[in-house]
C-alpha cells in the first residue's frame, strides 16, 4: 500500500535594507512557486518592514520575521 504525501515548500529570504528590491523579488518568487515565503528582516533601518507588512496582507503564503 502506497501512502500519500504533502508536501509542502518554504522559502526562505533572509534581507537587509532592501527596500528598492523586494517587492519584485517577492511578485516573481510568488509566480514562480507555489510556496510559503518567509521573510527574515535583519534590523533593516530602510522601510523594508514597512513594505513588507503592506505586502503580507497582499500576496498570498508570506510569513514574517523580525
């Protein structure tokens, strides 16, 4: 008897003061997969959290970490 499995994938993007780049990186990755994203902010000092905390509520599977 065979089982079946879900699988799922996380993909995680660890950033750093990218403001200017992360939400095309998100848009793509988020086309691309069918994954969850979790997003690590390293103490960004740019509006990177403020970005990503507007984005959260707009593309689906994205978790965050601050």
């Amino acid at each position: 008897m065979r089982g079946q499995f879900n699988v799922t994938n996380l993909i995680i993007i660890p950033i750093y003061n990218e403001n200017r780049y992360i939400e095309g990186v998100l848009e793509k990755v988020r086309e691309n997969t069918n994954s969850d994203i979790l997003v690590v902010d390293n103490g960004s000092t740019d509006n990177s959290l403020k970005i990503l905390s507007s984005l959260k509520d707009t593309i689906k599977g994205i978790k965050l970490i601050i």
